[in-house]
C-alpha cells in the first residue's frame, strides 16, 4: 500500500483520529489479527460470525500501529502506543479507504466477473499484460466486499494497471463492488447455476452479473462471452451505451476466438482469431474447454488495452494454471494429480470431469468429489447430476466427500458405475487416508470441491504417502 499517516488514513476513512500513536507512516492493511505484522493497521470488522474487535489485543500484541474501530476499543488499547481511528462503520471505512488509494495511483482497471472461470482469466490476463504493463492484481480470489477493498490497497504508486476480480452472492453486490474499483474494461466470463440458494433463477443470477456492465463508463469497454447466450444477449443490450463492446469464444463471429481447435494430452492448438486482422498461430499448454475460453477472455482483454495477437501468442506457452485451479503434477511411478481443489460448482464440476476424462493414463482415472455450497433447493439434484456424468464418462473411482455424498455416489451408480467403485466419506481427511491407501502406479486423480470442504487435504495425504512410501506397483 502506498504509505499513509494515521491522520491521512484516518481523513481517507472519513474517521475520527481519537488517539495519535507512533509517528510512523503505515504501509500495510489487515482485517485478520493472525496477518498483523509491525507497523500494521487492523481494521476491526465486523461480520457474520466475528467482530473484529474481540481482537484488537491481539492485534497490539503482534505489533500494530493503527487500530480501526466503530465500537469501543476498551482500556488496554488506549493504554497501548497504538494510533486509534474510530469510524461509522468499519467495513464502509475500508471501502473509502481503497476508493482513496485507488484514486491516487489512478491505474486502468480491469474487472472480472462470471460464475466460472474468473480467478483463471484473472490470472492468465495478468501474465499477458506485465510484459508491457506494470500490474497489481487481486491476490487468490479476494473478491468480496473486504476482499476487493485489500486488493486495491496493494496498489502502489507504480502500478498501470489493476486486474480485480469481482464475485457475489447475492443481488446488487456486482454494482458496489464496480463503484469501489471503478473499472474501465468490464469482463463477464459466463453465467452458470452457482450461488442458487440467493436467486430464484439462473437469468437472475445473469441480471447480477450484469451490474458490472450498467457501472461501467460510456467510454468503457465490455468483454463477454458469445458461446454463453446470456452473456452473447449483453453484447446486444449494452452495445448503445458502452463504445466498445467486445465478444469472445469458439463461435465464429465471436470478435477474439479460436479457429480450429484441438486438444492434446499437452494443451490446445489454434488460430487465435482477431476481428480485422489476420489469424496468430497458438499453443496454450494448459487442457480443458473451459480453460481455452478463460484464456481466450484473457486474450480479449490484452487485445483491448493494445496487445496485438503475435505478442499475446508468444506468451501463451508460458502460461500456468493458478494455484488449486487445475494444474497437474505428479507423485511418481505415473501417478499425477489435478489438483482442482479451490473451489466448486455444477458446471465446473462437469468441465473438470470432462478434462479427467480425456486426459491419458495407464491406469485409473479417480475422481475425489467434495459438496458444492450455496445451491440452496438445487443442491442434491445437482450432486446427483455430478455423479451420472461421472459414471457415462467411465470414470473408475469416486469418492465422495460431504454432506452430499451420498448424493453423487446415488447419481454415479444410477449412471452405471459399479458400488464397489463408489466411497463416501463424512471429510476429506477421512477420503485422504482412503485414497492414500488405494493408488496405483499411473492412476491419474481429480481433486474437487468447494472451499469450506477442504479438498486440498486430501492432496496433502497423497503427498504425505509420496514422502514416506512409493505408490503400491500392484494390487
């Protein structure tokens, strides 16, 4: 963060100064007591099931400077040599803070949005883009509205351009997010059934995205997909009003697209296609169609901000998957694992699902499967559906780990999957051991699951077999 004051965080807060602390200026923002490092500023916020400021000792103790609150901050911090900022409303004090910071370094922003596929694109736009751009980005998936806000305070003075990923859960969350960052490119990647126990509907959920495309500027720039027909229709809707209105997919009057695709075993091979201009020979080595389409929404971005499509092919190759969203690699004697873990909802289910399957190996393709959260009435209808695309793709193993488990295993073996291919398991340190036990020489693994579910720990077991024994040669 661009260094401050307490009085000029305080003045950016729209707070109240009530106790001066140390002198020094404060470079950093953090809203977890475990992340204060010295000379750090807590933000006390309250949310549904903390309140920031049964933490403030903590917060002292492990060497804050600055302390912002909107509840009494108790004795031992008035006693403490600790700046003390008392606000309204801690979360709406972060929110103009980051407004504050964003406005000051003043680079091109960048949003994404989309129901599947936005920490990637964020991801691989940013590897496009810092060759000729100096880019901050959204670090992980810190997309909500703290998340968003912690993002834009890693500006610093030398940024160009702000790559931020927007998610929601519910109505009207996209359009504050947007008057926070305040973008001039606005990406939607797609619009899918997530998030359903807040929306009646999958075109409400279309409705949501779109808020970031009614905030962005008459000058902006929208970015959509035109192989999704509720993201292609915006194009329509906003093409009045927003000057430069751009699609992007394998469908052939997309403006960026893939002309002649096919995947190998080692990525995707095409003409990237740009309106106006001739074809760009392209290698992604990176597998699955919608991570060609992640790439391609990333492909559209560079070419908006000035990338012309040689420069943008030559880095393609050295693209990577961001951490727990794809990548593969392996635990020796063949086996590999693709480590999906981050997060999880229906159609990316079916996608992964759809990569495991095609993807080669010698032996078993397995695939662990944890619940997918905040699908409200849509919940075991959708893991049952996971389940018989399991099963139709032959997949040879499931386990199933959660509340739902036993509602993918009932869809797997009403596709045809055979029972004793099928495991359920209550966590994922329970499918872990299991698994760990079970691999084989040239078994290839998908790992999958929504956040909250831990998937990564079953991950953490294969690697911890790997550390202490080969994988077993025979059965």
């Amino acid at each position: 963060m661009i260094r401050m004051t307490a009085s000029e965080l305080s003045r950016a807060c729209a707070g109240r100064l009530l106790q001066e602390g140390p002198a020094a200026s404060i470079e950093t923002v953090v809203i977890d007591s475990r992340e204060v490092v010295p000379g750090a500023c807590f933000f006390a916020i309250v949310g549904a099931r903390t309140n920031g400021h049964a933490y403030l000792e903590a917060a002292i103790s492990a060497g804050a400077s600055a302390l912002v609150v909107h509840q009494d901050p108790g004795q031992r911090a008035r006693d403490a040599e600790v700046a003390i900022i008392e606000v309204n409303d801690t979360t709406a004090a972060l929110q103009s803070l980051a407004v504050d910071v964003r406005t000051q370094v003043d680079p091109r922003v960048v949003a994404v949005t989309g129901s599947i596929g936005k920490t990637s694109t964020k991801h691989f736009t940013s590897d496009l883009l810092r060759e000729r751009w100096d880019v901050h980005s959204t670090p992980g998936n810190l997309n909500n509205h703290w998340g968003l806000p912690l993002s834009l305070l890693g500006l610093e003075e030398h940024h160009e351009i702000m790559v931020a990923e927007m998610g929601m859960s519910g109505p009207g969350e996209i359009r504050d997010l947007a008057r926070i960052a305040s973008p001039e490119i606005g990406v939607i990647t797609n619009v899918a059934p997530v998030h359903m126990e807040f929306f009646a509907s999958v075109d409400d959920v279309a409705a949501a995205k779109a808020e970031l495309a009614e905030e962005l500027p008459s000058t902006g720039t929208l970015i959509v997909n035109r192989d999704d027909p509720r993201t292609a229709s915006m194009a329509t809707r906003f093409a009045a009003r927003i000057d430069c209105v751009l699609t992007f997919g394998q469908d052939i009057m997309s403006d960026i697209r893939a002309e002649g695709a096919v995947e190998s075993g080692d990525g995707w091979r095409f003409q990237l296609g740009v309106r106006g201009l001739d074809p760009t020979e392209v290698f992604l080595p990176l597998t699955g169609s919608h991570t060609l389409m992640n790439f391609l929404a990333a492909a559209a971005i560079a070419h908006a901000l000035g990338s012309p499509p040689e420069t943008i092919a030559a880095l393609a190759p050295h693209l990577t998957f961001p951490a727990g969203r794809g990548g593969t690699y392996d635990l020796g004697e063949g086996v590999r694992i693709i480590d999906d873990s981050y997060n999880a909802s229906p159609v990316a289910m079916k996608q992964s699902l759809d990569r495991l399957s095609s993807m080669p190996t010698t032996s078993r393709r397995i695939f662990a499967a944890g619940d997918m959260l905040e699908l409200g009435s849509w919940s075991e209808r959708a893991h049952h559906d996971v389940g018989v695309h399991a099963a139709r793709l032959g997949i040879d193993l499931l386990l199933a780990v959660g509340e739902y488990a036993d509602s993918i295993a009932a869809g797997a073996a009403a596709g045809g999957m055979a029972a004793h291919r099928i495991f359920c398991f209550a966590n994922a340190d329970d499918a872990g051991l299991a698994l760990a036990e079970e691999i084989d020489a040239g078994d290839l693994v998908l790992v999958k699951g929504s956040r909250a579910i831990h998937m990564e720990r079953i991950i953490q077991a294969l690697r911890q077999r790997q550390a202490t024994s080969r994988p077993r040669a025979e059965n």
